[in-house]
C-alpha cells in the first residue's frame, strides 16, 4: 500500500509521526537522541511541564551524556524544552497564545504551498494517495477507524502537499509547525475526544488540487486551518488548567 514514503522522491521533508519506525541506521547518535525525545515531547509521553535530567534520558537509551546535552541543545533552538539552572530541563508550556500564533502561522504557510502544490501539479501517485487520505474523516465519523489514524491522515495528506510546493524552505517550514501541532492536537483530544476534520474537508482540498485551481486550493486549505484554530483554541480553553488561572487586571 502506498503511503508518503513512496509518493515522494528525492530528500523530502516528512513529519515525525510518519518517521516513526524508520530507519535511523545513518543518523548519529545526537540526531537519534533528538529524533527520541522530540518524539517524546510531541507525543505527551513527555508531557508539558515534565522535568528530566541528561543523566535520565542517557541512562534510558544507554548512550553517553554528550548526544543528549547536544539533542537538548537544538531542542532549546526549537522551543520544546527549557533549561534549569543546577536542576536539569523542562518541557516547554503550551499557552493559547503560542497555540494561536502556531495555528497563524501554519494558515499563511500551509495555504500557499498547497497554491503552489496546485499550480506546479501533483503526480499521479501522489493524487491517489490524497483521495484515499480525503476519505478517512468519513470512516472516522463511521466509527470504521481510530482518532489516532485520522490524526496521521491529515498530518500526511498535508505532508505530501508541501513537498509539492516547489519550494524546499516552506516545506521544511510546514512540516516543523506540523511537528508542534501535533503536540496541540494530541492535547486537544485528551480534553475533547470528540474534535475531529468533518467529512468533506479534505476531500474539497483533493479535489481543488487535482483540478489544478490554485485559489480554491489555497482558500479550502486556509479554511481548513482556520477552523482548526477555533477548535483548538475552544477546546484548550475548557482546561482545568486556564479556567483555575487567576484572572489579572490589565497593565
């Protein structure tokens, strides 16, 4: 069966959820440590606010202090984690406000790929594959699959669109915010295991792309992000969390 993988050539840029299993035979061993724990972090198996050590995750992999203290480094680049002086790290906070400016930018960049994606054309391959993807959310509303599957379905139908684009710094852009999304998505969903893509949403983006209508592809796509915004940021204010915070006067 394809899927992304097989639908793409060259060095594309693929989200982490689908590298998941992959092999890492050719990495070294800090980018194994930092694919590890990014992993970790996105998939709330380290959880918001989680405190570790480089001692902890060594010893929980068996390599040295170094890859990690290296690993961590670029995490601290990306904003995932945060260091604490004399007593280790913590993983970074997810605030409605990050979450809105995420969600922001991932609208303006997602939308123009998926614009590009329409004008340079998809290949046949890849075009199957989005129809097959499109219907999940179908299935999904059926109850004939999991919220995990519709989770890696939107995550790799806009994955192949990006890499589409012609433009390899906005793919690479997207797939990053799509990394951190999926931190917010999987959030989302603990709250509300309810938020899901309706049925047709994805479909209307296939369709506009095999059309090749790039203002239709790039307004269903901006749609589409912005209706996940709203329904993040709904869900994400039902926290115990945000309604237990004080409320303060403005300055």
């Amino acid at each position: 069966m394809s899927d992304i993988h097989s639908v793409l050539t060259g060095t594309p840029h693929i989200p982490a959820l689908l590298l998941i299993d992959s092999d890492q035979s050719g990495l070294d061993r800090t980018s194994q440590a930092y694919r590890a724990i990014r992993r970790q972090i996105i998939d709330l198996t380290l959880p918001p606010g989680s405190g570790f050590t480089e001692t902890s995750l060594a010893q929980q992999w068996h390599i040295s202090k170094t890859p990690v203290r290296e690993a961590l480094a670029r995490l601290r680049r990306d904003g995932l984690v945060d260091a604490l002086p004399r007593a280790g790290y913590v993983v970074s906070p997810v605030t409605l406000q990050d979450t809105d400016d995420l969600c922001a930018l991932r609208s303006l960049l997602s939308s123009e790929a998926a614009g590009a994606a329409a004008r340079r054309g998809l290949t046949a391959p890849a075009l199957e594959r989005l129809e097959v993807l499109s219907k999940v959310p179908f299935a999904l509303a059926a109850g004939e699959v999991e919220q995990e599957e519709s989770l890696r379905a939107g995550i790799e139908f806009e994955g192949i669109i990006v890499n589409f684009s012609g433009n390899n710094r906005l793919s690479k852009a997207v797939v990053d915010v799509l990394d951190e999304l999926e931190r917010v998505l999987r959030m989302a969903a603990l709250i509300d295991p309810g938020i899901a893509s309706p049925p047709g949403e994805l479909e209307a983006i296939y369709e506009r792309l095999r059309d090749r209508d790039v203002d239709g592809a790039q307004d269903a796509t901006r749609a589409r992000c912005e209706r996940v915004r709203t329904d993040v940021l709904q869900v994400l204010a039902k926290s115990a969390s945000v309604s237990r915070a004080h409320i303060q006067l403005p300055t």
